[in-house]
C-alpha cells in the first residue's frame, strides 16, 4: 500500500511541478521558440515589423535554431547550454520587443 501511495504522490508531483513552473514564467525552449516566432510572425502581419527587420529577425531565430540542434545531437543539453539559449532567446526577444516599437512600419498597399 505504501508503494501505491509513493506512486501516486511521485505521479501527483510530476503534473503539478511543471504546471507550478509554468505558473512563475518558466517555458520549455519549444515554447519560447513557438512564442518568439508568433511574436515575429505578428509583426509581419500588423505592420509593426518592417520586411528587413522580419528578415533579419528570423535569420537569428534560424541560428538559434540550429545552435540547439547541434547541442542536442552531440550529448542532449547540459545546464550551460540550456542558460546559453535561454541567454540567446532573451536577447533575441528583445531585439522583438525593441524592432516591433521602433515606430518604423511596414507600408500596406
């Protein structure tokens, strides 16, 4: 009964960490990439992201992109790799932040 007991808490605590985490701000890098790039993608659509800067943009998402994957191939990510992309996608959505209130507009037709 105690094993049952164990397993269900051990169970109970690996759903609720994740959403508490969550919670505080944290994201898994998949996420941040998906939110980064609707981030750049809806600057696209409003305006707020000129065709360069968009361009630009997604070439440094591209790289991060591909940094990761070597990571990921060589070993899985180790701690400092992990604080290196999380260091890469902060900067990155920054520049998001920054390139999409610049006040510079694509011009729509």
């Amino acid at each position: 009964m105690k094993i049952v007991t164990a397993l269900i808490t051990a169970a109970t605590m690996a759903v609720a960490l994740p959403a508490a985490a969550n919670a505080q701000g944290w994201q898994s890098i998949n996420q941040r990439q998906v939110n980064l790039y609707s981030r750049i993608d809806m600057g696209v659509r409003n305006g707020s992201l000129t065709r360069a800067e968009a361009s630009s943009l997604k070439m440094r998402f591209a790289n991060i992109e591909r940094l990761e994957y070597r990571y990921r191939a060589s070993h899985g990510l180790s701690m400092a790799e992990r604080r290196d992309l999380d260091r890469r996608f902060d900067a990155l959505s920054n520049s998001i932040r920054i390139q999409r209130h610049d006040r510079q507009r694509r011009w729509r037709h």
